[in-house]
C-alpha cells in the first residue's frame, strides 16, 4: 500500500540552505545597516544618553536568540521569496524619507526597524517569517520610543500620591506637581514618571508572555498587565518614598537612596508579577511545534 505523506512532510526534510544562500540572506538583512546608517547613529546616540532606552543595545542579540530558539522551523518551512513584501519595504522606504524631510525621527527611526521584519518576509516567505514574526517584531523595542507619555505619568503620579497621603491622614497643599507636607516640599519630575520601569515592564513582559504561553488569551492578558501593574507600582513607588521621608522628618529617601529605594520596589513588582503569571504557563508544549504567534505591536 502507498500513502502519500500530508502537505508540508516532504518540505520538512528539505537540504539545508547552502552556503552561498546564507550569505546572500545575511547580506541583504545587513543592507539596510550600511543605507541608513544616519538612522541607526540616531538610534544608538539616544541609547547612550538616555538611561531610559539603555536597554535597546540587548534587543537585537535577544532576537537573535529567539529565532535561534526556532532554527528547525527552517526546515519545516524552506525559504521561498516573496515579491509582493517589495512593495512594503518600498512604503517604508517611502515612510523614512517623508519622516526625514519633515525632521521627524521616531517615524525615520521605526520604518528603518520595520524593514528588517518585512525584509525576512521577502526573503523566507509568509510561513517561515510568520512562524518568527515575535522574535522578528520584538526587534521594534529597540526604537527610543516612550518619552511621549512622561506628562500623562508625572500628572498620575502627583495625583496618586497626594490622594494616598491624604488618605493616610496627613494634610498636604498641592500645586501643580509639587506638593508640601508638614515635614517637607516634595515634586514629581521626570524621574519620577515612572516611565522607565513602564518601557522595561512592556519589554519583559512581552517576552515572557511569549517564552511562557501558547494562547493568544494569556499572552495578551499578560502583556495587558505588564502595562498596568507598573504604573500603579510607581504611585505606591512615590507614595512609599514619600512616607520613608515624611517619618523620618526628610533624613532618608530624600537623596540618591530614594532611585534605590525605587527599583528594589520594582525588581519586587516584577519578580511578583512574573511568580504569579507562572501558575498559568504553557511552555511545556513541544518546541518543534510551529510557533503561532498574534502580531501585538505596543507603543
């Protein structure tokens, strides 16, 4: 008797991509490095003077591992080029020019990041990039992008933090973002928006979300969180250094040790968050199973 294997079966035990193949791949990823190579000093000098988007240099080695992680799926799914993903990369193209003219450099810096994705998609296909569209995306976090919501996080922090004093019984006198107690002045700054851990949280938490569930359920209801929780972390964040001072009559977490204070509060947050989103894992799933993967971009 003869049966004729499923659709795909054969494809999986394709020959390997030649050597000459992987260097032509490799070649045309690393195009878009030498073409805009203003864009991506733009990138790196933000990464280098802003502590808030330090984390941008480990994005790119962790993508790399994540499509590592998946190296089999290259041969469930054989690379076959695909034209029509040209005319995205042109739309992009055309994206970063008109951003460039009208001097607007997050545009510029993201339709340069967007064109790695869409340039595996030219080049593997729709199933193999679709099946690394996460660890291909996941490249986006390295884009400066997040300083847009320092206002909206200074204004909720002020007004978390008066509210929780307040309730604690203590009279405050509040003007604008500064506000005083009987023990001291206090503000809400830049540094105090929280918009540090709220980037690092979204970062973690989408990678978590995907090293650690299957369904597009949780890992949405995970990544939901992840935005959440740390904002509300940094009112109680603010609101418990504003206690430590006003107890002590302004001698601690008046200084240096409040940052301190601030992300061992954080790292606690987080290491919580991450425990509890354990209880509902699923990557005990075989890992030569195809990863779906729902396109979530946040911004």
């Amino acid at each position: 008797m003869f049966l004729k294997p499923p659709p795909g079966v054969i494809n999986a035990t394709s020959a390997p991509i030649s050597r000459q193949g992987t260097a032509l791949i490799a070649l045309a990823l690393l195009a878009p490095f030498l073409l805009y190579l203003g864009t991506v000093r733009s990138i790196v000098s933000v990464w280098n003077s802003s502590e808030t988007f330090a984390h941008g240099y480990v994005i790119l080695p962790i993508s790399l591992w994540l499509i590592w992680r998946r190296r089999e799926n290259f041969s469930l799914y054989p690379p076959q080029p695909w034209p029509p993903a040209l005319l995205l990369l042109g739309v992009l193209g055309a994206g970063w020019l008109a951003a460039q003219l009208g001097e607007v450099q997050v545009v510029s810096q993201y339709s340069f990041v967007a064109m790695f994705p869409v340039a595996a998609l030219a080049l593997f296909g729709p199933r193999l990039a679709g099946s690394l569209a996460f660890p291909l995306l996941f490249l986006l976090f390295a884009v400066p992008f997040g300083e847009i919501f320092v206002g909206p996080l200074i204004q909720f922090t002020a007004d978390f933090t008066v509210w929780a004093v307040r309730a604690t019984g203590i009279p405050v006198l509040r003007s604008g973002t500064r506000f005083e107690l009987p023990t001291g002045s206090w503000s809400v700054v830049e540094a105090c928006s929280g918009v540090r851990y709220l980037i690092s949280s979204i970062t973690l938490g989408c990678l978590y979300a995907y090293l650690t569930y299957r369904s597009a359920l949780r890992r949405a209801l995970f990544i939901g969180l992840s935005v959440i929780v740390p904002v509300i972390a940094n009112g109680l964040r603010a609101y418990m250094i504003v206690m430590i001072g006003h107890l002590s009559g302004m001698e601690l977490a008046t200084g240096v040790d409040h940052i301190i204070y601030g992300w061992l509060f954080f790292g606690l947050v987080m290491f919580v968050m991450f425990w509890i989103g354990s209880f509902w894992r699923e990557d005990t799933v075989a890992s030569s199973m195809p990863d779906r993967w729902p396109i979530i971009t946040i911004m």
